[in-house]
C-alpha cells in the first residue's frame, strides 16, 4: 500500500517547482525568502519557521493570533495559514515539501511559488485584507464596518508591502521583527 504524503515530498528529495524545475529542499536555506531558478525566474521561498511577521507588522500578527482558533494541530494562526490561504487561492503557483520527517533541513514544511517574494507578499496581504473585510462584514457594529470600509479604501497594498520590507530590509537573511 502506498504511504500518502504531500504532493512534491518524494523520497527522492526532489521537488517540482511551478515553471518545471525540479529543486532538491536541501538546497534552501532558513534565511532564504526567494529562489533564483535556472528558469530565469525568482521564486519566492517560505518555511513554517518563518514568522507572520515576515508580512505583517507584530501588533497585527497579534490580533490575528488574538482572533483567529485555528482549527488543526497548530496552538495558533500563523505561516502555514497563510500559505494554506495563498495556496486555496493559486494552487497551480504553490507546490510544497513536508519535511517533518528531514531533520536535515531545519524546517517542517517549505512552500515555493511562481510568484517572486515581492509578488506572494502582495498577495497574502491582499487576501487577509478579504478576510478582514468577509470577518468585519458579519459585525453587528454598522460604524464599525463603515469605518473599516474608509479605511480600506485609503490602503494601498503594493504602497504598504513597499515600506514594510524596506523597514524590515528584506535584503537580508538576517531580518527580523521591528
């Protein structure tokens, strides 16, 4: 009988990138937030070690923590939501590797996407924006809502996800918290 596993975890420690180039993990390190492919692309890189933070400010990581039950193994919301969000939403763009089972990498879980890593942030800002707007909708607060609708309307993403990573200095692997 076969064993089931996450699609691209093969033992052969290859896994098949978006664009058809095949990555051994291994080759990805914990600093590493994109992959330059010999596709000619960039391919933004995640691990479950990374931290929320890596796109969002810490004060709003911690009210989605705060306001989010995750309803799996995890204590609390964190990368892999996201990325399980991202890849709801594109899942021809994401493939991933489990390695839970490698301790020779350092990471449970790797996700690598066709997207660069300006591209994902973009992109996972964008769709925890709707989750905020789908969350904000159900409130029984109209000024609330009202609110958060005016201010959604200011919100420039590609303008936040800007200066969040020039704050952050995502240049280099060793970025952290503000």
């Amino acid at each position: 009988m076969t064993e089931p596993r996450v699609p691209g975890s093969g033992g052969d420690r290859t896994l098949e990138l978006p664009c058809g180039t095949t990555l051994d993990p291994h080759e990805i390190d914990l600093g590493m937030r994109e992959y330059g492919c010999p596709c000619g692309e960039a391919h933004a890189v995640v691990t479950d070690v990374h931290p929320p933070s890596r796109f969002f400010p810490e004060s709003l990581v911690a009210i989605l923590q705060e306001t989010i039950e995750p309803a799996d193994e995890f204590d609390e919301f964190g990368t892999p939501h996201l990325m399980g969000v991202v890849m709801e939403e594109f899942p021809e763009k994401v493939v991933t590797y489990d390695a839970s089972d490698d301790g020779g990498v350092g990471y449970a879980m790797l996700w690598v996407t066709d997207f660069d890593s300006r591209r994902l942030h973009e992109i996972i800002v964008e769709l925890v924006v709707e989750l905020m707007e789908h969350a904000i909708s159900h409130a029984e607060d109209d000024g609330a809502v009202t609110e958060f609708e005016a201010q959604m309307l200011e919100f420039d993403v590609s303008e936040f996800v800007e200066q969040y990573r020039r704050q952050r200095e995502f240049e280099s692997e060793h970025d952290r918290a503000l």
